[in-house]
C-alpha cells in the first residue's frame, strides 16, 4: 500500500544568505533505469541517468536527510548546501552495494544502519505476528536505534531524531489493527490510543520531519479507509475539508487528488473541490494539467493505442483488435490490488466467453521482471490477451492515458473510441452491467 512508503528526513534551520547548490554525481551499473530521485518537504529533483552515470545541481534550502529513490529502493540521504555528493551502487542489489560518499561520513552512517533496521521491521510479514509479539518486535527495534543514534556522532545534528524514532513505533502500533485484520477493540492495552497527547496538526514538524508526516498520512488515509459512510470520494472530500488550512491540508489533498481524480463523471466536481480547497500555486498547476489532459480522455474520443509483446508469442497492438470491444487491465505483478481482481476477472471472461469483446491485460512490471511476469501468467493461468508494455509507468499507452496508479480499466469500442477510461473493476457489478449494456 502507498502509506507503507518510509522517508527519513530531519531538516535542520538554513542561513538566510543565498546557498550553494549541491553538486551531485551518481555512477550506477547494470542499471536500466532511467532516473534518480532526490526529495524532501515540497522538494523533487529528478536526476537523468545516461550510461550509467548521473550529474546535478541539487538547490535545496535546508540542510537534513532527504529521501534517495531509485527505482523501488529508498534511502535516506544528508545533504547540506554546497556539499560535493557521490554515490556508486550496483542496480542488481541497489541497497546493499550503495556507498555514499560527503562530507558527513558519520551521519551517513547512521543513516544506513537506521534505513536498514526499519527495512527489516517494516516488511508484511511483520503483520502476521500476534498482538503481543508485535509490540516486543517494535519495543526492541525502538531500543535498538535509540541505542545507535545516542552512540553515533550524528546526534550532534540530527537534533530531533529521539523524536522521529519514537513517531516510527507508534506509527506501526497505530497501523497494526488495519494491516493485522484485528479490531481496536480487541487487542491489549497498549493498542489504544496509540496517539494520545500527540498533535497532528503541527505544520512545523510535518515540514521538517519525515516520520510525523508519515504518522500524519497514515492517520488521515486509515480514517477514510475505516469510513464507510458514502463513497471514498465523497469520504475523502469531507475529511479534507475538516482540517485547516495550510501545509498538511495542501499535501494529503494533492497526494490523493492524483490517484483520485480521473477521467469519469466525478472530474469537474473533484477538479473544483480541489480549487476551493488548496492554496499552494505548484499544485494547483499541475492538476490543472492533469485535469486538461483528462479532456482529451472522454468516451467518444479516440483512444491511445499500443503495441507490446504478447505472452503467447509475437506483439499485439490495438489495431489487431479493431472491431471488438477491448477491455484493458494494467497491472504488475508487484500489485497486491490488481492481483486481488484476477478472481473477478477470470468470473468476467468466463461469462462473456464467444461475446464480441477482448480482454487485454497490459503488465506494467519493470523489464527486468520480465521472468516474473511470464512465470505469474503461467502459474496463475492468466486468460485473455496478456501483454507486457516496453517502459513500464513511462511506457507511451500509460503516459496517454494518464495513470498515475493501478490497477486502472478501460474500455475500447470496436471502433478503436474511448468507452470508458476509467471503467468499473471487475470485482463492481456496475461492470457487468456496462458490458450487457453494450450489446455485445
């Protein structure tokens, strides 16, 4: 799930004179991907890859620990302005061969053993253990990376880091009811107000550290989820709407309004609740953009096309299929939702078998799971047409259609026209009923 995303970012008081930026250089090998990601508080720098080798400038304002993506691997890293930054690191096995080379040796250190420790609480399988087993797991790794930072030179700078780390376990106590499948109600004392005494409106600590805005995150999107009174966009406006303006509202309503605004019947009501709501110019800007691009998506208009490699042999493009209505899975294998539609997709195939409409699955898994995909098409005994796009999230029928999350439906006329770019899942029976409706 999207929440379970850890940052490590404690940024401390910048100078008010003009910085240097950070000269940043990355050398990666056997790598394949395209770019490097540098982030923190309202900050994103997207940095080139181009035979394995990176360069930029970084013009961060503030010194403290970002956040490093490449790929589906993150780590923390401490820059300050005007550092000279280096990294080396093997795409095979990202995490463990990086070396990060600063002018903060020891707080880079810390870094890795803290970034490491949470990896290995921080897995599903956690989940799994007992109620009492759970908080002893958390209660230790607490101890434990308290006992390292109080031990480190690092405790010189990262001034509120005792605190961060004790955001991390009450976090994953807090978490623990959704992702357990156990109520509340029944677990034992500790349980309970996990959050009690803990302000989750403070703009100052959601600016400066990574793990309250994680807590803060988790907070508002499992009390949306534990809502159930209307539907989740409704849910989700309403919940906006009771916290006050600033920072924290400006990030949870553009962080969803990405995955939540589509090409559908609900665009021109999110799009205008989005408007009223936020006040930060950066976003608004780009859901605009998004909102633009959503025009060219409405049913009736031609829809994008593809052309990727067929599991069964050779390449299927949409032209293939002219004629036919086309229904369009994307998905991954990585992809906890989209595998938990494949049992209502099968039940969908099997009733519209011999109807005149094709169901096409389009994996968006890295090409370096290529084996992973085909082996998942096998062992799951996949139906359909089940093809693999050429560039994953970046491939050019995802970028058109504009998906920003997965899994996402579509559905194609035999004319090759948008029916629907946002269609009902499998699982919805307002599926079932689009497809009589077609006549098929």
């Amino acid at each position: 799930m999207r929440y379970l995303v850890l940052l490590l970012a404690i940024v401390v008081a910048s100078c008010s004179q003009p910085q240097k930026p950070v000269n940043f250089k990355a050398d990666i090998s056997n790598t394949e991907a395209k770019e490097i990601t540098i982030s923190g508080f309202d900050y994103t720098k997207k940095i080139a890859i181009a035979e394995a080798k990176a360069s930029d400038t970084l013009n961060i304002t503030q010194a403290g620990v970002y956040q490093l993506s490449f790929g589906r691997a993150t780590t923390g890293i401490y820059l300050s302005p005007g550092d000279e930054v280096s990294l080396s690191a093997d795409a095979k096995d990202f995490t463990k061969s990086l070396t990060i080379t600063s002018p903060h040796t020891d707080i880079q250190d810390y870094i890795k053993v803290k970034t490491d420790l949470q990896g290995s609480i921080f897995s599903r399988s956690l989940f799994d253990l007992n109620p009492e087993e759970f908080a002893a797991k958390v209660s230790s790794r607490k101890d434990t990376l308290e006992s390292i930072f109080n031990a480190s030179p690092a405790k010189e700078i990262l001034s509120n880091e005792s605190e961060s780390i004790d955001l991390f376990a009450k976090r994953l106590m807090f978490i623990y009811p959704d992702y357990s499948d156990q109520k509340i109600a029944d677990l034992p004392a500790e349980y309970q107000n996990v959050l009690a005494g803990i302000d989750l409106g403070n703009e100052s600590k959601y600016t400066s550290m990574a793990n309250y805005r994680s807590l803060v995150k988790d907070h508002f999107s499992m009390n949306m989820y534990r809502d159930t009174s209307d539907t989740y966009e409704a849910v989700f406006m309403n919940h906006i709407a009771e916290l006050r303006a600033g920072n924290i509202r400006n990030q949870l309503l553009y962080g969803d309004m990405r995955y939540i605004m589509g090409p559908n019947d609900k665009l021109e009501k999110m799009y205008s609740f989005f408007n009223e709501k936020s006040s930060n110019t950066e976003h608004k800007g780009k859901i605009e953009e998004l909102y633009t691009a959503f025009q060219k998506l409405k049913k009736g208009e031609l829809s994008p096309t593809f052309d990727y490699e067929n599991h069964a042999g050779g390449s299927t493009k949409t032209e293939d299929l002219a004629g036919k209505y086309v229904y369009v899975d994307v998905w991954a294998t990585w992809c906890g939702p989209c595998i938990g539609e494949i049992p209502s997709l099968k039940k969908v195939e099997k009733q519209f078998h011999g109807k005149n409409i094709e169901f096409v699955s389009i994996s968006i898994d890295n090409l370096t799971d290529h084996d992973k995909w085909k082996k998942m098409v096998d062992d799951k005994e996949l139906g359909g047409v089940q093809l693999m796009a050429d560039n994953a999230w970046k491939s050019k029928f995802v970028q058109d259609y504009k998906i920003n999350g997965i899994p996402r439906f579509i559905l194609i006329d035999p004319e090759g026209k948008i029916v629907s770019a946002d269609a009902p899942r499998p699982s919805d029976k307002k599926l079932i009923e689009t497809l009589e409706g077609l006549s098929i």
